[in-house]
C-alpha cells in the first residue's frame, strides 16, 4: 500500500483505507463527547450516586488509558489489521451492551472494556497510516486529516450528544453500535491483508502485566485525585511508581520487551511526547472549566454549550487544508511552537471572566483554542511516528496516545482540584474566583509544552548540510526534534540528509 516517497497524491485505495481509518477515530471521539452530555440523564433514569456516576467516566479512562501501550504493541505483534478490526468488533458489542444496561455496574463494565478497544484500535489505526503512506509529504497530509476528524468527532459530539439525549440517553450508546457496524464493513472490504509479523507470539508477558497495572494505577491516581482523600491517592501513586519500577527493570532484561527503551533516545520522541501531555493536559481542563462556567453559574443548557463551543471544532476545517501548506512552508517545530503559544493566549483571555460575559467576549478564546488545535495536534503526531522503524510504528503510537490521555486526566484533575480549593460556593464572586484560578492551570501547561518544544528549534537551526535548507515537508520534527530513532538511509542522499537534526 505504500507508494513511492516522491509521490504527493494518494491512490483511491489509500484514500479509501484513509476514510476507514478517519471513520473509527471520528467514532471514538463522539462516543467520548457524547457520554459527557448525557450523564445527567444517565444518573435520572438509573438512579446512580455521585460515585457510580462518576465511575461512568473513570471506567472508560483507565481502560483507555491504561492499556494504550499494550495496544499499540499488539498491533505490532499480531498484525494491525486484525488488531484493528478485533478491537471495532468489541468496540461495537460493548457499546451495545451500554445501551441496554439497566443497572450502574453494568453500565461501568461496557465502559471500560469499550475503553480497553479503544486503546487497541486507536494505535493500530495510526500505525494502518504510518506504515501504508509513505513518509514526508504523503503520510504528513494523510496523519493530518486523520487528526482532524479526530477532533472533529469531539467538537461535534457535543452537539449530537445534546440531540440524541433528547430522544434518550440510550440513543448515545446505540448510535455509535450503527456507525461501528458501517466502519467495520468498510475494513474489512478496503484495508488489505499483510504477512504474519515475525515477531508474532513473542509476547513480553511480565512487561505486559507490570506496564499495564503501572499505567493503570497512575490514571487512577491523578483521574481520582480531585475525589479521593490524600492517603489513598498517594497509596494508589505509590503503587503505580513501583509497578513502573519493576516496569523499566523487566524490560531492560526481555529478549522481546513490550517497550524497546532505546526507543527513548529519540529527542523528537520525547519532546513530542510530553508537548502532547502538556498539550492535552491544557486542553482538557480549560474545556472542563468552560462548561462548568456555563451551566453552573450562567445556567446553560446542555444544547446551548454545546453549540457554544463547536467553534473549537474550527480545526476539523483548517486542519486539512491549512496546516500541511504551513508545515511545508516553515517545518512542523515552527507550526507547533506558534500552535502552543495559541493555546496559552487563549486561556490567557478567558481569564478576564466575569459573571455577565457575552458570547462575543468569549468568542475569541474559544476560536483561538481551535486555531491552536489546527497547528498543534496533526504535526505532533507526525513527529511522534516519525522515523520510527516500521515494526515498531504501533508502540510509537501507543507512546503517543497513551501521553495524550493521561495528559487528559492530569489537565482535568489538576484543574478540578485547583477550582475545588479557591471555590466559595456561597457567592457568585466565589465562583468566579475559583473558575480563574482553575484557568492558570491550562495556561500553565501551555506555556510548560512551548519550553519543552523550544530547546530542539534551537537544536535544529543549527544543523546545516551544504548550506541548503531542508525540503518542504521533510523539515524537522515537532519543535525541532531530531528523529534519532531511525533517521533516513544516507543512500537516499544529501537532499534527506540536511533534514537530519542533531541528537
């Protein structure tokens, strides 16, 4: 499926691999979008508590996030089609099963095995691309528009979600059990059949089981952190940190290990790695602190916030269409550095609130924040797959996913926490109070991912071969980050050879 490196335009099979792929991360993003509208309703018609309410959530975020990794080297191991179409399949079954629960640990146990599917068929689907475009200009177009209806699932899931709960929350559930049902058709019949990989069946089990529960114990140590007392979080952190230890000690002596940890000496992967947890981890709060703003204090519908904030979904139209020419033009470390700076002024101007804004005084946060998410989300995960050797394209995308998530979950428990703390709810002023401080959090992040991303700028300004500049679309990874792991064959010549960044 790969075609030739020189090639800019995409076959019809490819595309048609491509709209497959677009299709699952879209679905992934709306189911996400669509629970969060619909909890309230959820809650009326089980009678959940406060507690199994939110284990609704939590139950989706640990399997997600605490199995990405595991994901992500499955697809390596056992083939990323089957990976793929194994994980939509129970995708689809365990949506189903939400939708026909009528208790709340029912309810709880389809979210989290959907979450555990979603973090083997997210890597799989971006490691479909990383191995089937070819890398540069055709892969970058093709991991940009599949971003980008990433997150256009999310922005427009707030919307259909706000729809559907109106028909009934079960409609959240079984909607996406229509489209999973589509999707999987449609693989089956476009995405080709590759070879057995070789290292099929060499399973690094104690890494798997020590990886995972790490992993696991620490999403749930920064996902409850906000809800739970100081002694319980810290026992579950500590926990989590042991189990990390014991990690990095299994692998470092597996023949075959989950996480080859060479793989870390990559600069580009790293840094790419933690702009995107300072990335999301920003993202996540600020959208959490809006919404609350909105229907708590200004007494918002569900619907109306939901279309208040669709103008963040502005990317899913400027991301395809603007971002590959700018990465071209200035190389993906110039677009991402001025995609954070985005994010920080965006959180920046929200930080005026007051109790009667208008729309329009909120307005230009909101649009700058899908600006930023424009120039920011697609060229990091290029970079985070970039130059990485094709057997290990699905780990790269586990790192990558598994950042962004728990990213999420820290963004969203530092945020509350902060809130919770300077909140006086016995006053408007009070409110306020605490929705500001909760701001400085996002902001915070922000202005943490451009200081990471800015060292490798410097790095690659100073990399010249033969006084020529690298070719558009084969410039530096994300903020400059060189791509040690894997850098080009020097037989492919001096033009790739000046793309090359210092270690």
């Amino acid at each position: 499926m790969t075609s030739p490196a020189s090639r800019n335009s995409l076959t019809a099979r490819q595309w048609a691999v491509l709209f497959v792929l677009c299709g699952a991360i879209f679905l992934e993003g709306i189911d996400v979008a669509m629970l969060n509208v619909a909890l309230p309703s959820i809650r009326a018609d089980l009678g959940l508590s406060t507690g199994e309410l939110q284990w609704v959530m939590s139950a989706y975020v640990l399997g997600y996030g605490g199995f990405m990794l595991l994901g992500g080297r499955a697809a390596d191991l056992f083939g990323r089609r089957t990976v793929f179409i194994a994980s939509l399949t129970v995708f689809l079954l365990f949506s189903g099963l939400g939708g026909l629960a009528d208790e709340g640990w029912t309810l709880i146990l389809a979210r989290f095995v959907t979450g555990v599917a979603a973090a083997f068929m997210t890597p799989a689907g971006l490691s479909l691309i990383t191995t089937g475009f070819a890398e540069g200009p055709e892969r970058n177009r093709a991991l940009i528009v599949y971003s980008a209806t990433g997150a256009a699932g999310f922005s427009t899931g707030l919307v259909i979600g706000g729809l559907l709960t109106s028909l009934g929350w079960r409609w959240v559930f079984f909607a996406p059990v229509v489209l999973s049902a589509l999707i999987l058709c449609a693989a089956l019949a476009s995405i080709p059949r590759t070879p057995r990989p070789d290292a099929a069946g060499r399973v690094d089990v104690a890494g798997a089981i020590t990886g995972t529960g790490a992993i696991v114990l620490l999403v749930l140590a920064v996902e409850r952190a906000a809800h739970s007392g100081l002694g319980l979080t810290s026992a579950v952190l500590g926990a989590g940190l042991l189990l990390l230890l014991a990690f990095v000690l299994v692998e470092r002596r597996s023949a075959t290990p989950l996480v080859r940890l060479g793989i870390l000496r990559s600069a580009s992967l790293v840094r790419a790695n933690l702009a995107a947890l300072l990335f999301s981890a920003g993202f996540f709060g600020f959208q959490f602190l809006v919404v609350l703003y909105l229907q708590e204090l200004r007494d918002w519908s569900t619907l109306r916030t939901s279309l208040a904030m669709i103008v963040i979904g502005v990317d899913a139209i400027l991301a395809p269409t603007l971002t590959p020419r700018l990465v071209a033009r200035f190389g993906n470390g110039r677009v991402i550095v001025v995609g954070l700076l985005l994010a920080a002024a965006s959180y920046a101007l929200f930080l005026p609130v007051t109790e009667d804004w208008s729309y329009a005084a909120m307005f230009p946060s909101l649009i700058v924040l899908g600006l930023s998410f424009t120039l920011t989300y697609g060229p990091l995960t290029i970079v985070a797959t970039e130059g990485i050797a094709e057997e290990e394209q699905g780990l790269a995308g586990g790192l990558f996913y598994t950042s962004f998530q728990f990213g999420a979950a820290l963004g969203l428990s530092a945020a509350t926490a902060v809130n919770v703390a300077a909140t006086d709810t016995g006053s408007t002023a009070g409110l306020l109070d605490g929705y500001r401080a909760g701001l400085l959090v996002p902001l915070a992040a922000a202005l943490l991912a451009v200081a990471v991303s800015l060292p490798g700028l410097r790095s690659a300004r100073s990399v010249v071969v033969a006084g020529k500049e690298a070719a558009p679309g084969e410039t530096p990874g994300a903020a400059g980050m060189p791509s040690a792991a894997g850098a080009p064959d020097a037989a492919k010549g001096a033009g790739e050879a000046a793309t090359r960044s210092a270690p």
